[in-house]
C-alpha cells in the first residue's frame, strides 16, 4: 500500500542528538565509541532483504570520517542527501555559519559519491519560523527539496499550522523549493506526529500503523518516514543526561529493529526523489517542476 511513501535514516552517532547535547560535549565526540557504521550496515541488510531504497540524510561529520559508509548506501541503490556537518540546530547559527557548514557537507558528499545531492534534513527538525531564512540558502546552494519542518508543536522544533503534505513553497525572499513534511496524522482535529524516530518508539505499533495508513487510504497522500541508526542498537552506551532526554532517546531501543520490519513488510517505500517525482514536484533529472 502506499505507493510513493518514502523510507529515510539521518545518519548519525547516538553521541550527535540533540537531546543528549547538554551532556556530551562535540570536542569529546572524536574519542567516544562510535557505532553509525555497524548500526547503518545492519539497517542496509535490513532494506536489502525487504527489497526497498530510501534516502540517508548523511551528517557531513560522519561522511568526513567515514567516507566508505557513504559509498556503500549509494552503491546499494540509496539516495544520498544532507543532513548539516556539525548537528547545531539552525536556529542557534548565523546564516553565515549555516551556509559554510551546509555547503562543507553538500560539497564532501558530492566528491564521495560523484553525484548531486539534491535534498537536505536540519538537524532536529529545526527550519522553524524564526530559522525560514535557511530555505534561501538551501536554494542558494542548489537543494531541490527540504523535508525539515515538523508541522507539529513541540519544546525544540515545528510549526503548528504548516503544510502536511508535500508541496512547493515559496522562500523568505521569493525563491521556491519544495518541502516535504514530516508525516503527521489527523485525529479529532489534533496532528498527531507518526514520521518515525522516537514516536515509532513510543506510541505502540498499531497507532503508528493505522496514522500512516490513514494518511495513505484516507487522504490519498503519500508519508515520509524517518529512523536513525542508534535506534535499532539497544546495546549503545548510556550517557547520563535529564529523565525528559533519557526516556525520548532509550525508550524501546530493544523493540524498534522488529517495529521496523513490520512497517517495511506493511507498507511499500522508495525515496524521497522518488517520491517527489511521481507527484510531479521534480523532473526526473532531479530539478524542480
């Protein structure tokens, strides 16, 4: 069912969420256990043996250290696309610092793949109102489509009332790029979030399950989907942080690989590019309509 869904990982280490910043400090990154690598190759397998592609929003910082992982999703019929270099959310870098690192990333993982990539994912979901001028410098740098604004209310991103399906927008200064939220479903007059990540963790499988159909069977419109690779590695290390942080980020680790497998067994998937294309927003040379 849902022909034209897409299936998306922000590669990142369990060290780069934003949840657990105010306890781990980027200069100790370098010297932590990393595993993005084995955890991205087991989600790899994973699609391989449910025959679907997706999209890796690719961290510039992991692409820069582990150039071969890059090469691997793209070698298996992935879509590369960018996720930043650093993981700072937007809204707390100039536009300046936000050009520099996002054109550090786009341009690393153009060189490692020797293809464009046309979308881009902010870290944390974090293109808000206050951070829209960002969609003028994705333009500037030559992104296609962002799939960045949760149209949700929550303590660290969103916009309430945004769009919830995929669509063409119009940039602070008058450019245009196409967007493709974060899937949220309708109930009672209410967006209840059902993209992935730590609701797929959360809410019980069958509510996920029936929020994404909904949005396929009910409204006709196809859903993004989102995962990070320490999300099926219950094995990771813990890192002291707040009660709030520690329940939204280890919550069912155990559970979300066999979650994952029941959602790729019920629902068909393919990339963002993919899916931007059969609804007619970008050309098939990954240009805009």
């Amino acid at each position: 069912m849902g022909v034209g869904n897409a299936l998306t990982v922000d590669v990142e280490d369990y060290f780069h969420v934003a949840a657990l910043a105010p306890s781990i400090s980027p200069d100790s990154w370098i010297s932590r256990e990393s595993r993005v690598v084995g955890n991205t190759q087991k989600l790899l397998s994973i699609f391989e043996q449910f025959d679907v592609r997706g999209t890796f929003f690719v961290l510039g910082w992991v692409a820069e250290r582990y150039p071969q992982l890059v090469s691997d999703i793209a070698a298996r019929g992935h879509e590369i696309a960018c996720h930043g270099f650093s993981h700072r959310l937007v809204y707390e870098q100039s536009p300046e610092e936000f050009y520099a690192e996002t054109l550090r990333s786009k341009t690393l993982l153009e060189d490692i793949t020797g293809s464009p990539v046309i979308g881009y994912r902010a870290a944390s979901y974090s293109i808000v109102r206050k951070s829209l001028w960002a969609l003028n410098i994705l333009v500037e740098l030559g992104f296609v489509y962002d799939s960045s604004i949760f149209p949700v209310r929550h303590d660290r991103y969103g916009i309430p009332n945004a769009e919830r399906v995929p669509h063409r927008m119009s940039t602070p200064n008058g450019a245009s790029i196409v967007e493709w939220p974060l899937a949220t479903a309708k109930i009672l007059g209410f967006r209840l979030p059902v993209a992935g990540g730590g609701y797929f963790r959360l809410l019980p499988y069958w509510l996920s399950r029936w929020g994404l159909d909904s949005i396929n069977r009910s409204e006709l419109q196809p859903f993004i989907f989102y995962l990070h690779p320490w999300e099926i590695d219950p094995a990771q290390p813990r890192v002291a942080a707040s009660l709030l942080s520690r329940f939204r980020h280890y919550t069912n680790l155990g559970k979300c690989e066999e979650r994952l497998k029941r959602l790729l067994d019920d629902f068909r998937f393919g990339t963002v590019r993919d899916g931007l294309e059969k609804l007619g927003l970008i050309s098939g040379s990954g240009s805009m309509r």
